[in-house]
C-alpha cells in the first residue's frame, strides 16, 4: 500500500518571497514530492456558478488525482480542470503520486447555495434584499421612479412615497401557466409640485383591508423638482464621464475625460453618480467624487463659440476656439482619412471666421457644425494618415485648445526608434499581483521580467526608454497614466498576462490579444498582434473601444498587449521560460518598428494623407 503524507490545509494565496522577483526560468523541479495549491485559494469557497476551476502543481514527475480522477500534469508540473458543481457542499480532493509511492494530499469544499425557493403564498413575506430602489436616487420632474421587490405571490402590491403619493399600484409578473411569480413592480412619474427629502419607499403586501405587510427600501429618495436641475463644477484628478450606470472588473464605460473646472448640468442622481444633461439627445454621469454642488442661482452653463484658429510649432498643430465659460466636451478620432471631431456641449456657433496659419502644417482643414441644439462640433481634418496623438483642454482662461501631435521624423535609416522616446508598462507590482499561474508564478514577476527585455532591445536601438515601474514596486494607474504622457514618449507599450475567469476551462481559453480604445490607434494593435503570432501563440483576438486605464489616453498611440494566459498551461510554461519571453520582447520591439516606418515622416511607406 503507498504511503500518504497529509499536506497542511494552507492558504494557497502566494506570498512575495514564494516567487522571485528577478526573472525567472523553466527548469526541471525537484523531485522531491510537493502538492502546491492556487485554486481555491481558502479551504472552503462560496459560488452560485454551476463550474469552477481548479489550479495546482506538483513534482513534473509525480501523477494527479482530483476527486479520484487522474489528471495531466504539464512539464511544469502544473495541473488543472474544470469541476462541475451541483447545489450544497462540493468537495475537492486533491491528491499526488510520486512513483516511490509517497502521496500528498489536500481537502477543500466548494459550496454552490440551493436557488432561492419560491416564496409560500402563506404567511405573506417581503423579500427586504430584493427591494429597488437600493441606492439613493435624486429625482426631479418627469423622472420616473420603479419599484421592485420579490414577494409572497397572489397578492395585490402597493408602494408608498412619504409627503408625495400613497397606494401606488404593482403589477406582479406572471409564469407561462398565467399564476404569479411572486415580483412585483410599479412605477410614479413625478410632477412639478412633488417634494420630498431622503425617504424610504414603504411596498406593501396587502393581506385584507384592515392589514399589510410591509417593508422599507434600502435606498432613500430625495425628489426635488424646484432644485433640479443644478450646476456642478467638475473637480479632481483626471475626471471622467461616465456612458451609464453599468459595471464591470474595469469599471462603467466611459464617454471620455474632462478639466477641472468644467460646468456641467445635473438633473438627477442615482448612488453615487450625477446624472448629466448634455444635450436634449445625451446624457452622462459623473461620479460625484468629481462634483462640486454650485448654488441654486448658478446660471445653467452655456456660450456662444467665437472665433476659430489653426497655428503650429515645431512639434504641434493648436486649434483654438473661443469661449465664455469652461463648457463639458467629447472627442473622437476619425480614420481613412484622418481626422479628430469635438464636440462642445452648451456652445452655440458664433463663428464667423477659421484662420489656418502656415504653421499649422499637420492641418488640412477646421470645420464647424452645429449638430444639435447647443452642441457644436469641431472636425480637424489632418495631414497624416496616422493618429500621433493629441490633448485637449482649456487654457488659463476659456479657450478651449486641441494640440495635435504631428509624426516623428525618422532621421536614422538604420534605427527607425533612434531617437524616440517609448514608455513602457510592466503590469501590476508590488501587492498588486495579477493572475496566478498554475505553478504559482504571479503576472507582475513575468511582465516585469519581459519590460526589461524591450528596454534593453530599445536602448540598444537608440530609443529613449521610460519604464511605469522598473523594479517590484505598486505604481497607481493614474501615476502610470501621468509618466506615459509627461515624459515625451510617442508610443505607449503596456505589458500582462491574460487569465480567465472561474468558470472556463483553462485548458482550452489560450493565447495572444492585444488592446486598444481609440480607433486612430487600432493599427498599433494590428501590428503588434501579428507581430506576436509569429511566436506561435493562439489567437485570441484585437480588441477594440477596451476601457483600460492605459488605453484611454488619446495623447500618444497605446497598445495593451495580453501575452499568453497564465492560467493555461501550455501558455504558463512558454511564459516561465526566459527565452520565450525575451522572444516576445523583439516582438513588440518588432512591431514598434514596423509602426515607426509605416507612419513616421519621411518614410518611403509614410506619413503624409494624400490630398
């Protein structure tokens, strides 16, 4: 009989000195038994999804077992799969082999919880966790306010707004068979009389004429017609517009960034967001952190757009257009041929002439148009058939300006980068750790060990190199973002490795992606994907409109290049090989050069839109 040695029930989450910090190479394990596990990270985890994956490694030369079930183990000595769970306790048993016959094991329990069970008709039961609203809502007039919640079914269901309306109806949602389903939902349009201040919304089960049951929501509202709507004064570091209320691990899209000191219209809230009126056809939201409440009198912001000019220097196109107030503005990039649109939102034309100085070179033409009531829209069509970059912001005063970078010039035939300044990204550091590979190595030790691979290549090009982080260091995304457009780079490179979530197989989920936002800077992202799958890596995609903080940036073209996913492990041993990823560094070298000589100026394939 083989003989077992109980493993001890550790976190699996990796500590920093589990894994070095210098790069790290492939190379045969011991052959001394280990079992190490990743996924689960605790001994007992809570999920409502019907599969997780697991995540482990043992010696290269040891065989795995999970639940009894023999499995592959890699090279690496890395192991996975894919569980199927059914509802209540699932556990997991993992289990190694070393052919002496020495054995080690671990026990972890998965918990699915049952599906909620329908509520019983009797006794008459609200749901509180299901009541909406749940956030704090600010309303004004013709805002409809929905109520939810789940209940007791086969009952007549009201809610109730304090000091505004009572005995609000519900209607309760039916099953295919025509009997109810127990959620009920009613709607109140507010009028320009209502008002109320920080109330819960009471729902109602109605039980007989003389009896309800009743509950409160979590979210309070407040309905304010006679102060809606007001001015904020946008606040903060780099702020942003929300496009809506969703969420997701990056966060809600985004509409686009704007200026401290920028007015903006608000006509309601909900949670933690302003809700914004940008035209009668457009809204935004914009996260109250960035908000400063102006007094009630505070004229709604609006002006007249004066005056157009087009100037340059030696490094820069400038397009100004006059203002009387810090009004809220979009951009877009435009593409085949080039050009850059922005819109003012609360500006009205009065623009009665366009000078375009000779300076300007990198300017083919500005127009304006007034698309909307109050919206007026500049488009700059450029010179150049490749975005290079641009900022756009007010000056000390109101003048909105749009500086737009113009290509570099390739002065050195036999170094397209000699010259230029990169920035380069190595993702996560410090505590923030990234994925985890099967084996334990973390994405911050791969991306750092491969960004020093492209500084290295670059320097020895004759580029100027600016790293986010050289060392294990936790760099913020604002800082990251600040360093990329402060230091004169041209081009941003951010580095990571991909990972799925817990409920794909990553046995099969493989490969490389690459990353943009702007659609002027897709054909970096073009470029270096094809760069990338010479190296025989899956494909795994571009993609495109990514609301990545690095990608956001419209000041420089960006790239996120995904290498490989760690959490396969046919990926993870390709990126735990110092050669391979010092491979992937001449790829992204490589694709920066073939950039630089499509689009830089003076190149035979270049620069310069024909017109």
């Amino acid at each position: 009989m083989f003989r077992i040695l109980f493993a001890l029930l550790l976190p699996a989450t990796v500590s920093l000195a589990q894994v070095p910090a210098s790069p790290v190479a492939l190379s045969p394990k011991s052959d001394t038994l280990s079992l190490r596990v990743v996924i689960p990270d605790r001994d007992t985890i809570r999920t409502s999804s019907p599969r997780h994956r697991i995540a482990a490694s043992t010696s290269p030369s040891a065989r795995a077992f999970v639940n009894n079930e023999e499995v592959k183990v890699y090279p690496s000595g890395a192991f996975v799969k894919l569980l199927n769970l059914v509802a209540g306790s699932n556990p997991v048993r993992f289990l190694v082999r070393s052919a002496s016959g020495d054995s080690l094991l671990k026990d972890y329990v998965i918990v699915k919880p049952d599906p909620p069970t329908p509520l019983p008709h009797e006794p008459a039961t609200i749901d509180h966790a299901s009541i909406e609203p749940s956030q704090d809502l600010l309303l004004g007039t013709d805002d409809l306010l929905e109520v939810k919640f789940r209940g007791s079914p086969g009952y007549e269901a009201f809610f109730d707004i304090s000091d505004v309306e009572s005995g609000i109806p519900m209607r309760e949602s039916k099953r295919k068979d025509g009997t109810g389903d127990g959620m009920y939902v009613g709607r109140y349009k507010i009028k320009e009389t209502d008002d109320a201040r920080d109330v819960q919304v009471r729902v109602r089960l109605k039980k007989s004429f003389w009896s309800s049951e009743k509950a409160f929501s979590k979210g309070r509202v407040s309905i304010l017609p006679q102060e809606l709507p007001r001015v904020v004064e946008v606040t903060g570091r780099k702020p942003f517009l929300n496009a809506g209320l969703g969420q997701d691990r990056l966060g809600g899209a985004k509409l686009g960034y704007l200026q401290s000191g920028v007015r903006l219209q608000v006509t309601g809230r909900v949670g933690r967001q302003y809700r914004v009126r940008l035209s009668d056809a457009m809204i935004g939201w914009l996260p109250d952190d960035f908000a400063q409440l102006l007094p009630l009198e505070t004229p709604r912001p609006q002006s007249l757009a004066g005056s157009l000019s087009a100037t340059g220097n030696k490094n820069e196109d400038i397009v100004t257009v006059s203002l009387s107030q810090r009004l809220p503005y979009l951009t877009d990039q435009l593409v085949n041929p080039a050009a850059i649109t922005v819109d003012v939102f609360g500006a009205t034309s009065n623009t009665n002439w366009i000078t375009h100085h000779l300076s300007a070179s990198g300017i083919k033409s500005v127009s304006w148009d007034q698309v909307a009531a109050e919206q007026y829209r500049l488009t700059i069509a450029l010179n150049h058939r490749q975005h290079w970059g641009y900022d756009i912001g007010y000056d000390a005063g109101t003048n909105l300006r749009i500086k737009i970078r113009r290509p570099p010039k390739s002065a050195n035939p036999d170094s397209l980068l000699a010259g230029l300044t990169i920035c380069v990204d190595a993702g996560h550091g410090g505590d923030s750790f990234g994925a985890i590979g099967a084996t334990s190595v973390l994405e911050k030790t791969v991306t750092l060990a491969t960004a020093q691979h492209v500084e290295s290549l670059l320097k020895a090009k004759g580029a100027t190199v600016v790293m986010t982080r050289s060392s294990d260091t936790a760099v913020g995304m604002l800082d990251r973002t600040d360093v990329a457009v402060h230091s004169g780079a041209r081009v941003l490179v951010s580095i990571h490795c991909n990972s799925i979530g817990d409920v794909s197989d990553p046995e099969v989920v493989k490969g490389v992606s690459t990353y943009y936002r702007h659609i002027g800077f897709q054909s970096l992202a073009d470029i270096m994907y094809e760069k990338m799958l010479q190296l025989g890596l899956g494909q795994f995609g571009v993609i495109g409109s990514f609301n990545f903080a690095l990608n956001a940036p419209t000041q420089l073209p960006n790239v996120l290049v995904e290498t490989a996913f760690l959490s396969n492990p046919e990926d993870e041993m390709k990126l735990l090989n110092d050669g391979f990823r010092r491979q992937m560094a001449e790829k992204i070298v490589s694709g920066l050069e073939e950039f630089v000589s499509r689009y830089a100026e003076g190149n035979n394939r270049g620069g310069r839109a024909e017109h």
